[in-house]
C-alpha cells in the first residue's frame, strides 16, 4: 500500500498495473500473516506478511504483463488444483473458490518451506 491509500484502492492499482484490467473490489475474503514467515532483505531489514485476498470483478481493460508479472490466466478449481503455488497461494486459492459469506483471518498459519 501506499501512503494515504486504502486497501480497496492498493488492490485496484496493484491489479492495473501487473495485469492491465480495471477491477472493482467486491469483499474481502482473507487476511493471511504468520510470525513464521517473514521477508528479510539485503541489508537485513525483516517485514511480516499480511495478505489482503479480495473477490474482484474486471469492469474494462486488457491482459497486459506488468513488471512483476510473467503470465496471466484464469483457472477453474479443477485447473488451479494441478498449479505449483506457495502453500499460502493454495490457501488462498481455495479460500477464493470456498464462495464463504464471512472473512476468514488466518494469523497462524504454519508454512513447511
């Protein structure tokens, strides 16, 4: 996120600018973070994880690579099944086909890394 933008604003531009599609933000889905997973840079500096998982609808645009983008597809449960992801991806992914009614907040999840 940048400063002085909300979630559903940070997710809006992180989506346009790695895949081209406008989106509007529909709810949230989930909030993923563990104190076990942790980014630790070059010069030493450590940040957790927290993972916003929002339902989105694309309202105009193109596919179009972004800078931190190798490829885009769009997948049903069955496909998304047989993808090589990070277990917090899968997690994710399944969360997001669950079609849940209420936000799931997974502060304990535990990665086999």
């Amino acid at each position: 996120m940048e400063p002085g933008e909300s979630m559903t604003e940070a997710c809006k531009r992180e989506v346009l600018e790695e895949t081209g599609y406008s989106i509007e933000v529909a709810s949230l889905i989930g909030v993923y973070t563990s104190p076990h997973l942790l980014l630790e840079y070059a010069d030493g500096n450590k940040w957790q994880l927290v993972v916003l998982h929002f339902q989105a609808e694309i309202i105009a645009g193109e596919s179009t690579l972004g800078s931190e983008t190798t490829e885009i597809g769009f997948f049903s449960a069955a496909e998304a099944d047989t993808l090589d992801m990070s277990p917090l991806d899968r997690r994710r992914v399944v969360d997001g086909f669950s079609w849940q009614k209420e936000t799931k907040v997974c502060d304990d999840f535990v990665f086999n890394i």
